[in-house]
C-alpha cells in the first residue's frame, strides 16, 4: 500500500522526477508514465497533483528559477563592496547550477527550445540583470565619490554590461552542467576574473576605442 505524505511532500517527490526526466529526455521525449514510475506513484496521482505535462513542466521550471533566485539574492550581502556582492552572487549561482544540474538544464535548454515557456526564463534573466546592473551601478557611484572615475558611465551602460555579463555567466553555466568533475566556485572565479577586472578598468576610466588607444 502506498504510504499516505503530506501533500506538499508528494509534490515535491513528482516535481523531482520530472525534472530528472525532462533535463534527460527533453519536454516532447519526456513520458508521464515514466515520470510516475520514478516519482514511485501512479500516473493518474501526477495527473491530479499537477496537471498534464505542460502544466508540469511549468511547475518545474517555476520551481527552479525560484531556487534560482533565492540562491542568488541569499549570496549576496547588501553591506560589503560592490565586488564582494558580485563575487558572493557568482558563488552562489555557481553553487546552485553544480548541485542541480538537472534544474538547470531544465530551465536553460529546454525552456528555451520551447517558445510556450520562454516567458518564464526570460522573466527570470530579466531580474538578475535588474540584479546585476545595480551591483554595477552602485560600484560606479563609490567610485564616482572616491574621485576614480574619469568617464563617467551611463545609465544604459550598466544595463548593457550586465546582459553581457549575466549571458557570458549562463554560457558557463551550462558548460558547468556537463562537467561534473569541475569545481563550482573555480567556475565562479573565472567569471569574478572575467567580470570584475574589466568592470573595475571602466570605473576608473579606462575604456578601449576604436582607434586601439585607451581614455586616459
């Protein structure tokens, strides 16, 4: 007989084995029955819990870009630096994308090979570059106090920087997925190395043009 859970409970066992299931076979690939099979229930139960298989993935991807997020915003703390709060976020995205790899290729790949979901996963970018473009923004008025900067950058700038930023990171990301043998914060450390030495030479000013001479 199968043991009675808390609802909230069994919904978390379906939403695990879907995830599993989607990220290896793909939303069209992926089978209800062996979703159920996985989850150890019976097809009708994933039916009643969490609908049909669009309604599920749905599920499974608001479920991971919530982790997502909390994982991020949890990361980052409001009081250090600039850099540090970047460093701390990279960690965390990181962290998260190498201890739910199936989440992630959930939310990267498949919602995005999939037009009816791509709203979902670009609500969610849309937030960490809101995220993103603030971290820099906020560096830039430091540093603006500071007296470092000589060109000072503009609004758009930062948004700018941070889709490029927040795009280069999804890429690691999900060359992190399929690499299980890397180390989720090295990773997190090329992209600091990546982000943070260029964002730092454009706060003091020092900005490349076209003629190959630097500002200055």
């Amino acid at each position: 007989m199968l043991k009675r859970l808390p609802r909230v409970v069994r919904e978390q066992q379906m939403l695990d084995a879907a995830v599993k299931v989607f990220s290896n076979r793909g939303f069209h690939a992926a089978s209800m029955d062996e979703i159920a099979e996985l989850a150890g229930i019976s097809k009708p139960m994933v039916y009643a819990y969490l609908g049909a298989k669009d309604e599920l993935f749905l599920a499974c991807l608001q479920r991971e870009a919530t982790r997502l997020m909390e994982a991020v915003a949890g990361g980052v703390r409001p009081t250090a630096r600039p850099d540090e709060q970047l460093w701390n976020g990279l960690r965390a995205f990181f962290a998260f994308v190498g201890a739910h790899r199936d989440g992630w290729r959930v939310l990267y790949r498949q919602a995005r090979s999939e037009p009816r979901f791509a709203g979902e996963l670009a609500g969610m970018r849309a937030r960490i570059v809101e995220v993103v473009a603030a971290l820099l923004e906020s560096a830039c008025v430091q540093a603006d106090l500071a007296g470092r900067i000589r060109t000072p950058a503009r609004p758009d700038d930062f948004l700018a920087m941070a889709y490029a930023y927040v795009g280069a990171a999804e890429s690691l990301a999900d060359w992190l997925a399929d690499h299980e043998e890397e180390d989720p914060e090295q990773t997190a450390t090329r992209m600091m190395n990546f982000v943070w030495v260029g964002a730092d030479a454009l706060l003091q000013g020092r900005v490349w043009r076209a003629d190959r001479s630097q500002a200055g």
